[in-house]
C-alpha cells in the first residue's frame, strides 16, 4: 500500500490526484453525470428481452430494482479511495495488482468501453440521419456518423468541463423524454399490455434471478471504475450523500427504461424497443423528438462511461 501511496504523489498530468480545491462538479451535476451515463438503448432492450423469460410487469419492476439498487451499494463501496485521494481508478488498481500488474485489468476494462463508443457512436450517427430523413428527405448515415464523432472529440477535449455541460443539458432532455415515453405506453397501449404483461403468471424462479443478475450486469463496469468520476466531487460529501444521488440518478431512471422497453415491445410485437416506439409514434414532430431522446442518450452515455475509463487506462500504460 506504501508503493501505491507513492504512485499516486508522483503521478503527473490527468493521473494526478485532483486537489479538493480544484474540483468542478458540485452534487447536482454529480447527480446528473451519473444519470446520463446510465441511459443505455441496452437497458431498454434487457426490459424487450423479459418477455421471452415469461416474466409479468411486476417481475420485471422488481427484477430491475433490484438489480439497480444493488450497483448502487457496490458504486458506494468503490468511490471512496478517488474521493479522498483524488486519483483515478487506475492508480486505485495497483493497490491490487502492483505498479506494473495492474496494466491487465486496466486494459480489460478500458478495451470494451472503445468498442461500446463505437457501437453507440454508431446509434448517434443513425439517429442524426433518421431526423434528417424525416425534416429534409437527406439520407447519408455515414457523414452523420462522422459528424457526430467529430462533436464527441471536441466535448471530450475539453475534459469534464464539456461532460458536465452534456451531462447537465441531456439529463433534462432524457429525464423528460422517458416520461413521454412512459405516457404513451400507459394511455394509448394499456389495454394490450394489461393483457399480455400484466394479466400474465410469470415466474419467480430462475428467469426472475436471471433478470436481477443482468440489470445488475449491464452497467457493472461503470460500477469497477466509479473513482474516475468520484474525484471530480467537490469535499464534503459524505458516502451517504454520494449514495443519494447515485440511487437518485440511476435507480429510477433504469426502472423506468426497462419498463419501457418491456411495455413498447409487448405493444408492437417488435423485439427492437427503439424501432418499436418509433411505430408507436406517428406524429412526425414527436419522432422527431424522440430520435432526439436516442441521441442524447448515446452521446451522454459515451462521454460518461466509455470516454473516461479507456483514456486513464491508455494514459496509465503508455
């Protein structure tokens, strides 16, 4: 622990520990860092994929609480060594594996986050083209991909400085987005899902432990490098403050994500969540607006989760 105690004084550069004076982020936008990294189209197709396990809505309400609330106690029990000492996950690593084994996990860990970008990059690009589509008649998904990969460049070298602001404006964007999303399952498919959802036995066995373990799962990365963005926390808060807005930022929103997704699926028969809500709007306008939800989502989510980690491991090995 004395290696690792002087790996952190000596490290220079973005692995340097950031003092308490110079962190930029107070709680809310903490809170809505958090929120934005957690929105994944993966969420919304894991609620889609329940109804093939048999599950009912309330299975997939629990599954999804559960799951989520226990990657909020685990972020809690991780944040802590980059909160007080202000060092990324990177140098946490070496407290495990050395100050030379720990390149393995690092790159384990920042390799899947590159590959993600890219994936969500991809969805970003696609949901620029499908808006262009709908106001102009313009179909190039290509430029728009690349467009939109210039515009996470120029965000991401500003540092958390542009994260916060992405972070902050998107948070609101998808926030309302969600809720929208929400009404029109409930006042204009209820029937459908009451019958086919609701009304169904479901299963409390295996299936319902598997939905628990996959919730859990799918975001149990952001969970291993939670110190990345810990030490961007302004002093002051305690584990319980922090834990607040964890459980604020990513409990309610993945809950209701994976609703989503199970309900926008049951009500069109489409396995895709974002093709299926994309039916179930005919309003050019609104469609429009949700492409726009699509796109803030990957862009909030690519900055937050798989921008951060992949740069402090590459920095830390090279």
């Amino acid at each position: 622990m004395s290696d690792v105690k002087n790996e952190v004084k000596k490290e220079s550069g973005s692995l340097a520990p950031i003092q308490e004076k110079d962190r930029i982020m107070g709680w809310g936008s903490y809170l809505m860092l958090w929120l934005g990294g957690c929105i994944s189209i993966g969420t919304l197709t894991m609620g889609s994929a329940q109804l093939d396990k048999g599950l009912n809505l309330m299975q997939v309400f629990l599954a999804v609480l559960i799951g989520s609330t226990i990657l909020v106690i685990g972020i809690c029990a991780n944040d802590r060594f980059s909160y007080k000492s202000g060092a990324p996950y990177a140098i946490q690593l070496k407290s495990a594996y050395g100050t030379k084994g720990n390149i393995v996990p690092v790159m384990i860990r920042g390799l899947p986050a590159i590959v993600w970008y890219g994936f969500q990059t991809w969805l970003g690009g696609s949901a620029i083209n499908q808006i262009s589509i709908a106001i102009f008649g313009y179909d190039n998904v290509v430029l728009f991909f690349i467009l939109f990969q210039v515009l996470q460049i120029i965000l991401s070298v500003k540092g958390f400085h542009g994260i916060k602001w992405v972070e902050n404006v998107g948070g609101v964007v998808i926030v309302c987005a969600m809720l929208y999303m929400l009404y029109v399952c409930v006042t204009q498919y209820w029937g459908v899902i009451g019958d086919k959802l609701i009304s169904r036995e479901g299963s409390w066995g295996m299936p319902f432990i598997a939905a628990i373990i996959a919730f859990f799962g799918n975001s149990t990365t952001v969970m291993l490098n939670a110190g990345d963005y810990s030490r961007e926390l302004k002093g002051g808060f305690s584990v319980g403050k922090r834990g607040v807005a964890y459980f604020i930022a990513m409990v309610p929103t993945t809950v209701l994500l994976g609703l989503i997704g199970a309900m926008a699926s049951t009500a069109t028969g489409i396995a895709n969540p974002i093709n299926a809500f994309s039916q179930m709007v005919q309003n050019k306008v609104l469609l429009v607006a949700t492409l726009g939800f699509i796109l803030f989502a990957q862009m909030t989510t690519n900055l937050a989760s798989n921008v951060v980690p992949p740069a402090y491991a590459f920095m830390d090995a090279f």
